[in-house]
C-alpha cells in the first residue's frame, strides 16, 4: 500500500491542541498502541507538537514486544489505515499470537513502577515528572504519568 496523507488527515489528532489517547487505551488487543497511533499520525503531517513518535519510551516497549519495528508501524499508518485496520496488522505482524502472553504483557505495562524501569527512563522521570505533572498528585505506575499530566487523572 502506498503512503495516503489526505486519509491520515482525516483520522490524526492535532497534538499541537490536544492530547492523544491514554496509554492504558487499547488497540488491536495491546496498551499502548492506540496512543502510538495518534503520535505517528501527527508526526506524519507535522502535527506532534512536543509529541515524540519515535524515540519514545512508551512506544519502545511496545515494539520490543511485538517485534514491529518504529518504520513498519509508520509505514502502515502512512496508508491512512483505519483503527480498525490497524488493530488487524498489528495482529498479522506481531511475533506473539498467544493471547494469554498479550494479556501478562498488557499487565505488566498498566502496573509498572518508575522504580522497575530501566535506569534511563528512571532519570528521565526524575526531572521529567516535577515538570509535568501536578505535584499534590503523587504517581503510582508508569502511565499515571501521562494520564496526570493530560488530566484524564
């Protein structure tokens, strides 16, 4: 398929204006990948604003996961696929097609600590965290950092 930037248009979010989804969203069975869809729509027509596509943490584990790479997932949603049909390609391209290893991962995302993350990320949050998110708000797991900050906490 070739790259369709009138249909991305019509499905991006504009990350300049507004926030994209929670990481907790889920798209095609996966946490994460709803919100990596909205960063990499953005990114394509320069819409991201101070949003990341990639290198992103957030989306680094995700693809480390599935083995889709940040230019397999951007080419795809270059096409100006739909959530829907992005939610079967990520099932198609996936290395892991138990769905008992998808829910653990899934799991593992929604109740992972700052202090279980690799040191890089631990540093990055140190600073990071005082600087976006409200401090009478205290963070309990990794993405409770982006739902604090884009106050849909």
């Amino acid at each position: 398929m070739k790259p369709d930037l009138n249909k991305v248009k019509t499905l991006a979010k504009d990350l300049t204006k507004t926030y994209p989804r929670s990481p907790r969203e889920m798209l095609g069975g996966y946490v994460i990948a709803a919100r990596c869809a909205d960063k990499c729509r953005a990114f394509l027509l320069g819409l991201n604003g101070e949003y990341n596509y990639w290198p992103c943490s957030l989306a680094g584990l995700l693809f480390s996961f599935t083995g889709i790479t940040p230019e397999q997932f951007k080419d795809v949603v270059a096409t100006g696929v739909n959530d829907d049909e992005l939610a079967a390609w990520l099932t198609a391209h996936s290395k892991v097609d138990d769905r008992q290893a998808i829910i653990q991962w899934n799991n593992q995302m929604r109740d992972m600590r700052l202090s279980e993350m690799t040191p890089q990320v631990q540093a990055y949050m140190e600073d990071y965290i005082p600087q976006h998110v409200p401090s009478h708000r205290p963070v309990y797991v990794y993405f409770d950092v982006y739902d604090l900050e884009e106050k849909r906490l």
